[in-house]
C-alpha cells in the first residue's frame, strides 16, 4: 500500500519550513548573513540540521528564499510609495527617499541585502531585484517624460543610474566596518545623509536643483 501523506503531516512541514525561514531571517536581521549558521538557526527553530536540509537543498538555498523575501518586502515599499497620484518625478523623490531611509532605520539587513558578501546563488537574487527596482523606476520615468516634469531621456538606462546611485551611496554609512571609525547615526545625520544623495539622484534625474 502506497504510503500517503496526511493533510495534518503536511501542514506540520510547512510549519517546520516557515520557522526555519523566519529564524534565518531573525539571525540576518541581527547580524548578516555570516551570522547565520545552520546550527543556529536549528536551534532557533527546535528542529535539528538535518530537518532544515529535508527543506531546503542546501544552505545556499535557505538563504536565497530568505533574501528573495527580504527584498520583496523593500521593492514592495518602493512599489506603494511610486503608485500615488502625485507628479512622476514627485512620486521618483517619494520612492528613492523611502528606500534610504529604511534602510538606514535597519542597516544591518540593508547592508545584507545590499552589499555583503554572499553566495553565488544569492548574488543572483540581489542581481534579479536589483533589476526589480530599476523596472519599477522605469515606468515611473517614462510617465515623468510623459508629464514634461522630466526631461526626455534613456528611461531604461536613467533607472539603472538610478538603483546604483542609492545602493552604492548607502554602502558606506550602512558597513559594519566603519562602525567603530564615525560617529554614532542620529535622526539629524541620517536626514541629512537621505537628503543629501535625493538631491543628487533627483538632480541627475531632472537636471535642476531640488
């Protein structure tokens, strides 16, 4: 007789899967990807290693499915704050301005998500997402070309300058290395930081002072 998984079996392992996810998530949150040792999140999680192997084919894995919900949940963001009903270069400023400042509001999974150092199989995700921005970014160009509130230009490439701009001005100020070489982040040092690189993005963008 065939052996048949039962429904309350399957929904244990899918219980199992999701703690598994939220530990390793809790541990990059915490301390970045290099934290996140599969004894921890085990431990973390009450089942053993060999458990978190029956869901995912290797730790490689595990960390792609937690990065590629990591990530979700920012270009979400980015996503909500594009789709008003404001001028696009009025929604662009909205949307870079939120991607910098929670990333600095929770810098240790920003510079994760960002720019640790990771696996191949997760670099591949970040280059996927990194894409996911710029499309997002892209369309809302357009539409300002469109509007006349941003001069006509390469929307495509324009959106990558875009992604790169953010991301690479954020490595610094987000590096667990210079922790202890720069003063401690305050609200005023970190508004002027998010203020700083939105003009300059913006300035680019539209080719006139913000």
């Amino acid at each position: 007789m065939a052996y048949r998984e039962t429904e309350k079996m399957r929904q244990r392992k899918a219980e199992a899967r999701q703690r598994i996810i939220d530990c390793t998530y809790e541990c990059v949150a915490r301390g970045g990807f290099r934290s996140a040792r599969i004894t921890r999140i085990a431990g973390l999680a009450g089942v053993a290693t060999g458990t978190i192997y029956r869901h995912f084919d290797s730790r490689e894995d595990l960390f792609a499915e937690v990065f590629r919900l990591a990530t979700q949940r920012e270009v979400d963001k980015v996503a909500e704050a594009l789709a008003t009903s404001d001028e696009a270069d009025v929604r662009l400023e909205k949307a870079l301005r939120q991607f910098a400042e929670r990333a600095l509001r929770g810098p240790t999974m920003a510079w994760s998500l960002i720019a640790e150092p990771v696996d191949p199989k997760v670099e591949e995700e970040r280059l996927k997402y990194r894409k996911a921005y710029a499309s997002l970014f892209e369309t809302a160009i357009r539409d300002g070309i469109e509007e006349g509130c941003i001069p006509d230009q390469d929307a495509c490439q324009s959106s990558t300058c875009l992604v790169g701009a953010i991301a690479e001005s954020l490595v610094g100020p987000l590096s667990p290395t210079q922790a202890g070489t720069k003063p401690a982040a305050t609200t005023d040092n970190n508004d002027m930081l998010v203020n700083t690189i939105i003009r300059f993005c913006m300035q680019g963008l539209t080719g006139t002072r913000r």
